[in-house]
C-alpha cells in the first residue's frame, strides 16, 4: 500500500546529506581552531583536508542527486565563511606579517555574510555559490594546507606564502565583485516587489 501523504519537495527539507555535510563543516571549526593554537599543525592540517572534501562532497550530492534545498542554500556558505575566517585568523596568529592578505580575505566573507543576510532578511533566499567562489574556495584551502604542511616540515619560505596569498586574495577579491553584481540584481528585484506595497 502505498503511503497517501505526499512527499516533502526536496527544496523544503531541512534534514539532507549535504545539510548534514555543511553543520558538519560547522562543527569542525572549533577543534580545528584548539588544535591549531596547540600547534598541533598535522591534526589540524587533516581536518582542514576533511572540511574542504565535505564542502566538495556536499555540492556534488546536492547537484547530482537533486537535493539542493532553501537550507542548504545558506547553510553552505555560512560553512565556508565561518571556516575561512577561522583558519584566517588562525594563520594570522602564527604569521603575522600576512594580516593585511588576511584582512581582505576575511574582509570579503564578512561583507558577503552582511550582504546575504540582508538580502534573506527581506525574504529572498541567495543562489548556489558560482563558480568563482567555490574557484576562491578551493585555492584558500590549498594556501592554507601548503603553509600548515610548510610548518609540520619546519621549512620557511616567506614569498612562496605571501605568492599563494596574494593569488587568493585576487580570486576572492575577484568573487566579490562577481557576487556583488548579484546582490545587486537581488537588491533591485527587492526594491521592486517594495514599490507596488508602498504606493498601496
């Protein structure tokens, strides 16, 4: 007998694999962070390999099996940020002389989060990270395992870290500028659907 209650649409579940995937990247934050400022290099190093495979395995799950959902939408951005600002911050603590890369990076995700939260707070649910962003994603998490890796070995190259910050820091500044075309759109479109309410 088949079940007479219709089917949760997908784009309304809260409980998917890449849902799951995205809280736990969340999660993995804090025991990075401990592991870091212990100078456990080589822990934390692995856990920065496992956030970016769950960011990596969670966009694939959502894109080929159809589970992408309004959750997941701002769960996994929400991930990324608050896992690049982390590491940002961890790395600035051991290598001061990187803060103002650091600060462009970091500077980016928290004006991109100020940007999506406005937008979500007038009802409008941001689109998929493009292209571009998950681009500036994977190389943050490739510069950050290079410099941990360059730690646990004991070897200093100063300008191998500041080339491998700089090209990051002029992806990230790149989707900054693509995503805020977006929020613009968005913005735009906001404005309108306002318009009709207050001459109403």
């Amino acid at each position: 007998m088949k079940n007479s209650m219709p089917e949760e649409p997908v784009n309304n579940r809260i409980v998917t694999i890449p849902n799951i995937l995205s809280v736990v990247r969340i999660l993995l934050i804090p025991p990075f962070v401990i592991l870091f400022l212990r100078k456990m290099y080589l822990i934390s190093a692995i856990i920065v390999v496992l956030s970016g495979l769950t960011d990596f395995v969670d966009g694939f799950i959502a894109r080929r099996f159809h589970q992408e959902s309004e959750l997941g939408k701002i769960l996994d951005p929400l991930a990324d940020k608050l896992t690049l600002i982390a590491v940002g911050l961890c790395l600035i603590y051991i290598e001061p002389f990187v803060l103002p890369l650091m600060v462009i990076l970091v500077g980016k995700d928290v004006l991109m989060l100020i940007g999506g939260s406005y937008i979500i707070r007038n009802g409008v649910i941001p689109p998929h990270s493009n292209w571009y962003g998950k681009l500036g994603t994977t190389m943050f998490y490739v510069t950050v395992i290079a410099i941990v890796a360059m730690k646990v070995v004991g070897y200093e190259n100063r300008v191998l870290t500041i080339v491998m910050l700089s090209l990051t820091a002029a992806m990230m500044i790149f989707s900054l500028i693509m995503y805020a075309r977006v929020f613009f759109r968005l913005n735009a479109e906001i404005r309108q659907k306002k318009q009709p309410q207050a001459k109403n």
